[in-house]
C-alpha cells in the first residue's frame, strides 16, 4: 500500500499521483452481486429542485455496496474473502462470508488479509476485525466504525485511516479520544471495531487536474471574491478586492474561526474535551 506518481507527459499529469491498491486482494474481481443498489445522482438538489449543495453534478456512474455498519450477526464466525476498492467513500471494503454462506461487506482494517477469521459480539476476542462492545474493549486500544447509540450502527472513524483510543470504561459509560484529540462518553454497550481503518496513504494522492475532480462529480469551485455583489455577501468593488469583511459563505455565515456547533444540542453533555482548533490551536 503506498502511492504511485505518474511521470510529467503533461501540465496535469506533473506532480499527480494515486494509490497503488497494493492492498487490493484481486483487481480484476467484480463486486459482489447481492450486495450492490443503484446511486441515483442528484446534483446537489434536494426534493423541490433547489440547490442545497454546491459545486455538485456529473462525474463517473457508481454502484453503492451495502456495508455492515452494526455487526449484529454474533457468535458466528466469518471468513475475510477479498479485500476491495469502494468508489463511494476513502477506505477500502473487505467482503466476509459467514459459516451460513451469508456475505457482508465491512470497513477494511489495516493488515486485513484474505482467510483472515473474524467474529462479533461480546464473546469476540479483542483482536484486529473484531467487533465487540466497549465495555469489553481493553484500555489504550485502538478502535474504529463506532457507534454512537446501541444498535443504530457506526458513525463515527469510518474514513480512510481513521482510529479512535479507548480510554476507560465506568459503569454503563466508556470514554474514547477521537482523531480529532475530542474526548466524547458513549454508552458502553456501543459497538466498535478494533484496529484502525486502512488506506492510510489516501490523504497523500494529489488529483493534479481539474478533470480528475469532475470524474468524482465535483463542478468547479467559484471564489465569492469572484462574484457580483447580488450573487455572494464578498463580491463586487473596483480591482481584485479582498471583500472587505471577514470570510463568509454565500449566507454569510462566517467561514474561518466561527462556531458552527448548536449551542442547545443534546449531545454537548457527552463531550468532555472539544476537539482543538487547527488555525488558532485552542480548544473550541
């Protein structure tokens, strides 16, 4: 698993690079059949028409696998048949097959390897693939695909790399340090996968050229700066004008240092430590 750069034949093409899919079990493998439903496309728009996401619209057709995100099939062993490429989100799938012939697709973890036996439940060994709970997860370990309610499935640490620490666990609570270094209490009987997610090199692929953004569906960017002043709160003014106010989104929410957070939001009391701020390096 690392990066491949391509040689500079063009001006895109200089400095471009992709994954190497060396962790890849079988290129050449078709998804499995049962398991995929077709992604109908809607360019940003929600049901009445209107524009809710920008910047959205074309791109390559994609088939959506069904993941596992709550691994609820316990005390029955399962068989890593081959580990794949899914193009609708960074991390790599790996395709298991249960001992009733089940297949479900999960979140790969670093080091999977096919033939690789994994379980589920609280009866699972603490071992990488394993999804248990977490007041049976062992301090200081390494955990991913975590949910936030019991039985709702995994929200969080599901992109390329991603991996939480278990912190402790005291009585009907457990406590976890996310990437993001916030401390947040679960319920302990929240289920996690250990291990991290694989395809860790996945931030380090620089696309290199316009058209490789469009292929994933994503239309060019506009700067507000750019814009007539009836089209973005920073457009308009004589010469190349920096707007004149602080950074904003076309609804003038502020885009650099504001709180984005609800400040009622029921969930605030399960934060015990907010995650710290890239640009000011501060707690938020």
């Amino acid at each position: 698993m690392g990066i491949r750069i391509y040689k500079p034949t063009s001006a895109g093409r200089r400095n471009a690079s992709v994954s190497d899919f060396a962790d890849i079990t079988d290129k050449k493998k078709k998804p499995e059949k049962t398991l995929l439903v077709r992604l109908k496309k809607h360019g940003g728009r929600n049901n009445q028409g209107k524009i809710t996401a920008r910047h959205r619209g074309g791109g390559h057709r994609k088939m959506y696998r069904i993941i596992d995100f709550k691994r609820r099939k316990d005390d029955m062993t399962a068989t890593v048949i081959s580990v794949e490429y899914d193009p609708n989100r960074s991390a790599r799938i790996a395709l298991l097959e249960y001992t009733d012939g089940e297949k479900r697709y999960i979140l790969a973890p670093l080091g999977l390897k096919a033939g690789a036996k994994l379980e589920s439940g609280p009866n699972a060994e603490p071992k990488m693939g394993n999804c248990l709970p977490l007041a049976n997860v062992p301090p200081g370990t390494q955990v991913h695909n975590i949910e936030m309610q019991p039985g709702r499935g995994a929200q969080l640490c599901r992109s390329a790399g991603a991996g939480a620490v278990m912190n402790a666990t005291e009585g009907s609570w457990a406590q976890i340090t996310l990437p993001s270094g916030e401390v947040r209490r679960l319920p302990s009987s929240c289920r996690a996968t250990i291990g991290q997610i694989g395809n860790t090199d996945h931030d380090k692929v620089v696309i290199g050229k316009a058209g490789r953004k469009r292929w994933m569906g994503r239309r060019p960017h506009v700067r507000g700066t750019a814009m007539n002043p009836v089209a973005h709160p920073m457009g308009g003014g004589e010469g190349k004008n920096s707007g004149g106010r602080h950074p904003c989104s076309p609804t003038g929410k502020l885009s650099k240092g504001g709180r984005t957070r609800k400040r009622r939001k029921s969930s605030t009391k399960a934060i015990i430590r907010r995650r710290r701020s890239r640009r000011y390096g501060q707690l938020k």
